[in-house]
C-alpha cells in the first residue's frame, strides 16, 4: 500500500499543489456608481459642456443635470470644471428640486420683446466693478419660490452694487443676502456658541461662526464647494451628534435610521453629498465582509483625496502610508500586500504636537479609496474609517454596531483668545501653549485587512483612536504622548475549501494511512511466518503508521498553503508532529535497513598460486612471509574487496542533491523579496518556500532519470565484470538477490581479455549475464526457503563462538594450540567464509537436495502492493520473484528518497515556523541531509565488515 501512495497518490498531490485557486466573483459588466463605489474617470476626458463630478469622480452633463431649455439659455462648466454656472448675460434663479440654477437672459428694454426674454431683469454689471452679489427670494420659477442671484441690488432703483444695508441683509463674504432666506438657518448659531468661549469674540468663530452661511449654501444653492466645507466642519467637530451641529444634515439622509430631530425646516429631503456615513446595521456587517480583487498583486493600491477646510480639493492620488506617520525619523513602508505587521511607535512631544497642528491648521481632511479591479475594469471603493472614541460602540466587537465614517483628519486644534490676555513673544517657546485651548490627535491609527482565497482581500478598515489635550496653565512642552501607527493582515478561510480539507481530506488521509499500515503488517506476518499480535508486528504497525500519518499530515498543509487556507497555528499543528513522526519512522527504517544479512557470492575459482603471480607478475609485493592458509576452494579477495566497497559507496548515494535544493529555494526566495522590496509575509513565504522546494525535488528526479546513468544497473553490471553476487536478507524470509555471475566463467584476466568477453556479450557470441539460462534479469525479490536461515548459522556458528568468547578462554585456546590470536582469527575467518560461498553456489546451482527455489514473476496486483500473495515458500522451498524495478534499492539511500525529502520539507518548514529565518532553516534542511548520508554509511560499512567477514580495515 504504501507504494500506491508512493506511485499514484503523491504525484496527484504535487499536481494539486501548483495549481492556482481563484475566486471568480460574477458581477454587472456595466458597474454603476454607488456611494462606495466608483468609476474613476480623468477629468481631461470631459467633454466641453460636462463638469466633474468630485462625489462620483465622473463626468456630467451640465445641461442634463439642470436648465433643460438648451440653446443660449445652457449651463456651461465652471473655470475648475467642478460645477456649472449660467453664461454671461444671465441671471442664475435657484430651485430646490433641481440641483444647478434656471439661467433666464438679462433684456434690457430695446430687446424686451425678444423671444427669449421672458422677465425684463435690470443690466448687471461686472464682477470687478461690484463689492457685493445679491441673493433674494423670487417667484419667477415653477415652483413659484426660489433664489435669484444678481449683481444689482434690488433695494435700489439704481444700479446699485455697492451697499448692503445690515438691518434687512445678511452679509457675508460678497454675498448680501436676505434675512428671509437665512430664516431657516438660524439654529446653526447654537452650535458655534456652544463650542465657543463664553467671550463673544472668541476665535472659534473662525470656524464655526459661519456655519449657517455654509448651510444655506450647501442646502438651498447646493453649492459643491460649500457642501464639501459642511463636510469638513462636521469632521473638525469630531462628527457631533448635536441638533444643532454641521453633521445634521449629513446624518438626516445618510443615516439608516433617521432621527426626526435632526429635521428643520430648511433640510432637504435628498441624500446629501459628500458621502460621510455609513448606514448602521446589517449593511455594515455586510460592508466589512466585502472581497475585491485587488488591482495588484503585489502592493495595496489606495487613493487619497485631501480637502482644505474651505471645500477645495487641495490634492488627490496614489496614498502613501508616510501620510499617516506623526513620528519624525521614521519612515513608513509601502503598504505591500501580506507583509509582515508594520508598526511604528514614538513618543511625541506637546511641542511637536503644537507645531503639527499649527502646520496642518485645520486645514487638511483625507479621504481614502481602495483600487481594485472587476471585470477588467480599475474601480475605487470608498474605505471606512471606525473611530474609536466617535461612540462608545464604536469600542465594541460587534460591528453592525459602528458608526463608520468616510473622512478624518489627523490633528485639530481649537484656538484661543488671546486678545485680552498678555501673550509672550513669538520668539519664546512658552508662546506656543498660549495659541490653543485643546489639541485633538489621533494616537493610534490601524490599517487592518484579510487575505482571502483566491488572491482577492477583504475591504480594508483604517481604525482611529483620538486623544484630547487641554492646554490648562500646568501643561509644558515636554510633556510626551504616544503615537502608534500600525498595518496587519488576518489570512483568513476560504470557508467551504478550508472545512473540506480539514474535515474531509484530513480523515480522508489519515484512514488511507491507517488501511497502508495494516496492509503493509500483514504482509511482513506472512514473510515472518509469525502470530499477528506479538509485539514486534505491532511495534512495526506504529513504526509503519507514524510514516504514512507524517506524510498525510504534509500533504494537507502543503493542500492548505497551496488555497492560502490556513493560520499558522494550524499549520503548525500540521507541520510540528508530522516532522517528529516522520524522524523517528526514518531513523529506525534506516538502521534497519543498514543492519541487513548481506553476503557476498564468490563464483570464481582462482587459476594461479602466490609463486605463479610471482613468476608472472615479478612483484615481491604480491607474497609475503605472513602465514596463509589456502585450500582448494579459496576466493579471490580483491575483487570481493572491491565490490563490497561499491556496495558502501552505493548505500550513501542519493537520487537528488540537497544542497542544491537549499540553494535554490534561498536564492529564489531572496530574489522575490528584492523584487517585491518588502518583507513577505510568512505565509506566502512558507507557500513560496514548499512549492520551490517540491518543484525542485521533482525536477531533479525527472533530470536525473534522462541525463543520468541508473546506479544501480551499474553496480549490477559491476557484479558481473566481478564474478560476484549479492545475497541479502532484510528479515528471515525475505531479502534480495544480485546474480552477478559472469557467463565466462573468472573474471580474473588482465584487460584485453575483459575487453574481448564484453565484446563478446554484446555480440551473443557467449552466455547471458541472468539467473535463467535464457534470461538477463539479475535482479530478485527472494523469499528463501525457511530452514536457509538455519543453516547458515549453524556454518556461521564456530566463527561466532570464538568472537563471543571470553578473553581469558580465548588466550587459553590460543596458548594450548601455541598459535598466534592473529593467525588463528584469519583461519576461523577464511574457513567460514569458504563454507558460506560454497553453500551459496550450491543453493543457487540448485545442488542441495532438500534446499530449492522457484523463479516467477509478481503479478500486476503483488507489484502495486509490494506484497506477494500466490508464494511457494516452505521449509525447504523458497521462491524468487523477478524485481524489474531493482527493489534492492529500498534497503538503500536511493530507494528511500521520498521518506528522506518528506523529512526534508518537514524540517524546514518547521525551522522557518519557528526562527523567520529561510537560511537557518535551510541549513538545518541540509545539515540533516549530510548527517543521515554520514551516519548511515557508517553503519552500513559496519555491517558490511560483520556479515561478510571482510576486515574493516579493507573498506572505504
């Protein structure tokens, strides 16, 4: 089971984590405008007779919006395109259903009888030559009263422009208007007096003194520029919820619940622009839940507006975060998308305060507006804006609650009379506490979003907490206050995605893993013959399970990394255990695999003796005078010599390089995060991280399997030339068998003639190199007949009892026989591995009676399992299975790449889970790498000098 998962589930996995998940969202090709959404359009792309709309950030008809006379009579766009104006020649006659003025022509007496004019109005004179321009009440509408603007005054028979008589006007800027008109606005002067001094000349008049004026403004003439000064003196008011207050109007028809005091008789009934409010309730949860798709992938694009406090736009475009930044010698980043939090903290002083607020002076209200993209179309969403200390549910969890807010200002100050008071001079320090009363400062600003699925983010909130400072006689200028300025992000959910994986995939896994454990113990109580309840099958069951459950565990976080699903504590949960399984399953498979019965068959037959290599060889070296004991059926060493250390060099070999591995995936990650020239956030940083490091992995083996020769097909072709073969046993009855007999019979000759017996091979002018007769497959899945084992440690046995021996039993041996604990071990030695060989080459000659074999092929179901299941395996007879796909190299580095790379990926998302830091994490990736290749070649050249009776000193 576990080789399905190994050859059919993983590669699905991998596909799985490279593909990229979006969210489609279905929406009106043709999005019109709303009060949060907008279609930016340059004001250049006007058309002649079109104004800009600021509200909307469109373009507009002037003459679809008002006069629809057409012809002389038309409304043409201001100097600054910002609103619409009669032409010259003609009086402008205000109407409360409509948002731009009637234009009627000025006819003087000669044209009187024109077509069109209509109303004799008395000459005008130009603007230059007038100090005052007249507002009155007219009945020459259709709706029988409204506002006409002239340039005459109509108490005069003359053509008087120069003289507004207080009793009967109001005055105000160059406007004279009268007391009827401004009736209805009255109630504004409540507010001013309230905020005011208890001395009437106080200057706070300058602010909200003319409140009425700009009411009357906005609401009866609609004035834009008026309208947006309302605005900005219900932000400088820190939007006050009085009667009386410049928000009322706002709060009357922007507000979902509407609050009848707010009402009076000069309201309008129409939704009142600029946009302040956000309505309450449902539609704020739904606000905040809202995705966009962002217009770039790698930056928060937002869009700023700045206003003075007269209603003039003072600047708009790209929004830098620096703007919101009160801390001087700190610099804030650009607002890169899923960066780690940015946060900057200072203490401010009151002088630096009192200097910010002198420098903004009142004069700077922001808005801000999110750039993002549907269908292909660059759209702006207005952003809210929660002040904290607005309302106390403002302070609470529960959103449709707020009272969100499109506009704000950093810093205001109420001023102070200083008039009757002696001041310092300017150039004290001192001077500056006496210029306010209070200062008002955001202490804390909060730029916060959620990265949503699909590469779309939610709405960003901008959070704001307010600080108010009373300048009484104890306050000083060193005195400190904190300012903080923070950006965070939440990786949230995709919902529905993220349940499947975590309720579904998750059992779903680990239930696979489960069903491959139990298989894979079941099939090793057939191969041991053994009950399935001892306790080495069911500490193999954990062992096996701890494996498959690691792998379970990395393949739905890499799932959850690949939907950027998760939050780190989650993968954490994943990542944490899946690596400590996955480290004790590898370390005790290891070992095992190392501690393997290996044995090395010797098919030649030496042809010469020590004084014949003398005589043809003239080497003194060859021979020495060291005792040796040679019989009939000694071996050849060299070449053993030879192989079993191919054999240890074959064991530490890997199918992938990791440190190329580590390389790549630092040096793309670096590369990324120049590009980007942020910090990335861990999440896409561990995503970036797994799929680099997967993608390199898979590359790797694909390259390795076309450019570079298989391993071990050579060192069975290294059998061969060698005359050798490889008997193995990883359990009592099953191992694996290298047929490396050579078809000519030695392979001891000089290199003409082993250059002549390959010539011969390739041209079938010989025999061939496999087990069958007929056949070249050298290579086996054995399942060896039960009573091989005991008989190989019964020949094995007096080699074992010497080394077991006691010391002093040892010497007494030696010295009763008078032969030297040197010569004696090398005798034991080379008889017992002289035995061994011939009852190796018996075995597989089929020369022992009661001791055989049969050779088969596993069926399509056994190779798809690893099992064998229709075996012939009894006391005396055994069954080797033809291994196409060379298995031996499970008991090797090579055939445990995948184990080792799951630990691998493991490690280092682990590491960089823990420390942020992708090159300590990678060096632990490939330090563990290096330390598994070492300690496990050690332990394999250890065994290799026990089970094959090659002294250690003889191995590489």
């Amino acid at each position: 089971m576990c080789f399905l998962i190994t050859n059919w589930l993983l590669p699905l996995v991998w596909t799985i984590v490279f593909i990229q998940f979006g969210n489609c969202s279905v929406q009106d090709s043709k999005q019109s405008p709303t009060p949060h959404t907008f279609r930016f359009v340059n004001p250049q792309q006007c058309l002649k007779n079109e104004f800009y709309n600021l509200n909307y950030f469109d373009c507009a008809s002037c003459n679809e919006a008002g006069n629809e006379a057409g012809g002389i009579n038309e409304l043409q766009p201001t100097a600054d395109r910002f609103s619409c104006q009669c032409p010259v020649g003609h009086v402008s006659i205000f109407e409360k259903t409509k948002r731009w003025p009637n234009c009627e022509e000025i006819c003087s007496n000669a044209t009187h009888q024109a077509e069109n004019c209509t109303t004799p109005w008395p000459a005008q004179l130009p603007s230059w030559e007038c100090h005052y321009q007249y507002l009155n009440a007219t009945t020459a509408t259709q709706q029988g009263v409204g506002i006409v603007l002239t340039r005459t005054n109509p108490g005069s028979n003359s053509s008087d422009c120069h003289v507004c008589d207080g009793t009967y006007n109001f005055r105000y800027q160059d406007y004279c208007i009268a007391n009827t008109l401004m009736r209805a606005y009255l109630h504004y002067n409540a507010f001013w007096q309230a905020t005011s001094s208890p001395k009437p000349n106080s200057n706070s008049r300058l602010h909200f003194g003319d409140l009425k004026f700009v009411a009357f403004f906005c609401l009866a003439m609609r004035n834009e520029t008026a309208c947006q000064q309302l605005a900005n003196l219900c932000v400088l008011s820190h939007y006050s919820m009085d009667k009386h207050s410049p928000c009322s109007a706002f709060l009357l028809t922007q507000m979902s619940d509407v609050v009848m005091k707010y009402a009076h008789p000069g309201d309008q009934s129409r939704s009142l622009e600029p946009f302040l409010f956000y309505k309450k309730g449902r539609s704020t949860r739904e606000l905040l839940t809202t995705t966009l798709q962002p217009s770039s992938q790698m930056e928060l694009q937002i869009f700023s507006t700045n206003y003075d406090l007269s209603g003039r736009l003072k600047r708009w475009g790209s929004f830098d975060l620096q703007q919101l930044n009160l801390c001087p010698g700190q610099v804030a980043h650009k607002l890169h998308l899923a960066q780690r939090q940015q946060q900057i903290n200072c203490q401010l002083s009151l002088e630096q305060l009192i200097d910010a607020a002198t420098k903004e002076a009142n004069d700077n209200y922001l808005s801000l507006y999110f750039n993002f993209s549907s269908n292909w179309q660059h759209l702006l969403h207005q952003l809210p804006v929660l002040i904290e200390t607005l309302t106390p549910e403002n302070k609470r969890p529960q959103s449709e609650e707020w009272q969100l807010v499109k506009r704000f200002q950093l810093i205001s100050a109420h001023p102070k009379d200083n008039r009757q008071h002696q001041t310092l001079p300017r150039y004290e320090d001192a001077h500056k506490l006496q210029l306010y009363r209070s200062l008002r400062y955001v202490e804390h600003v909060q730029l916060e979003y959620s990265i949503q699925p699909g590469h779309t983010i939610g709405l960003p909130l901008l959070r704001l907490r307010y600080r108010h400072i009373e300048l009484t006689g104890n306050a000083t200028l060193t005195q400190l206050y904190p300012f903080r300025l923070v950006v965070k992000f939440e990786r949230l959910h995709p919902g529905v995605a993220a349940q499947l994986l975590l309720e579904l995939a998750l059992p779903l896994l680990l239930l696979l893993a489960s069903i491959a454990a139990l298989l894979r113990l079941q099939n090793l109580r057939r191969r041991r013959g053994a009950e399935l309840c001892q306790t080495s099958n069911l500490l193999e069951l954990l062992l096996q399970l701890s494996a498959n459950v690691a792998l379970a565990l990395l393949v739905t976080a890499l799932l959850l990394l690949a939907l950027q699903a998760f939050n780190p504590r989650q993968l954490a949960a994943l990542i944490y255990p899946g690596c400590l399984l996955q480290l004790l399953y590898l370390g005790v498979h290891l070992r095992r695999a190392s501690q393997l019965d290996l044995f090395l068959i010797d098919w030649e037959r030496p042809r010469s003796s020590c004084e014949a290599q003398r005589l043809n060889l003239d080497s003194s070296s060859l021979c020495s005078s060291v005792r040796t004991y040679v019989a009939e059926s000694s071996v050849s060493a060299w070449r053993v010599l030879f192989t079993a250390n191919a054999w240890i060099r074959l064991s530490a070999a890997q199918r992938y390089s990791s440190l190329l591995q580590a390389f790549v995936v630092y040096a793309a990650h670096q590369l990324l995060q120049h590009f980007s020239k942020s910090t990335l956030d861990a999440g896409v940083s561990c995503c970036l991280i797994a799929s680099i490091y997967v993608a390199t992995y898979l590359l790797q083996l694909l390259l390795g399997r076309i450019f570079q020769a298989n391993l071990l097909q050579k060192f069975i072709d290294l059998c061969s030339l060698a005359n050798i073969s490889l008997f193995s046993l990883l359990e009592p009855g099953y191992g694996y068998y290298i047929h490396g007999r050579s078809p000519h019979g030695f392979a001891d000759t000089d290199m003409s003639s082993m250059i002549l017996q390959l010539q011969r091979e390739a041209q079938n002018m010989c025999g061939r190199r496999g087990l069958l007769m007929d056949s070249d497959k050298q290579a086996y899945i054995i399942l060896p007949p039960r009573n091989l084992r005991n008989y190989l440690e019964r020949l094995l046995l007096p080699l074992q009892r010497s080394r077991n021996g006691s010391m002093s039993q040892t010497l007494l041996y030696q010295k009763e026989l008078q032969v030297p604990s040197i010569d004696g071990q090398v005798e034991r030695t080379s008889i017992a591995y002289a035995s061994v060989n011939r009852f190796f080459c018996a075995f597989i000659d089929h020369a022992i009676k009661d001791m055989d074999y049969i050779i088969k092929e596993k069926t399509i179901v056994e190779k798809l399992f690893n099992c064998e299941i229709e075996n012939y395996l009894t006391d005396n007879k055994g069954t080797f299975y033809i291994d196409d796909s060379l298995s031996f190299s499970r008991v090797l580095l090579l055939g445990n790449h995948l184990h080792i790379f799951v630990l691998e990926i493991l490690v280092l998302l682990s590491a960089y889970l823990l420390t942020s830091s992708l090159l300590i994490a990678v060096a632990l990736a490939c330090g563990l790498n290096m330390l598994l290749r070492h300690i496990f070649r050690l332990w394999v050249r250890r065994n290799v000098s026990r089970k094959t009776l090659i002294d250690e000193r003889f191995l590489l």
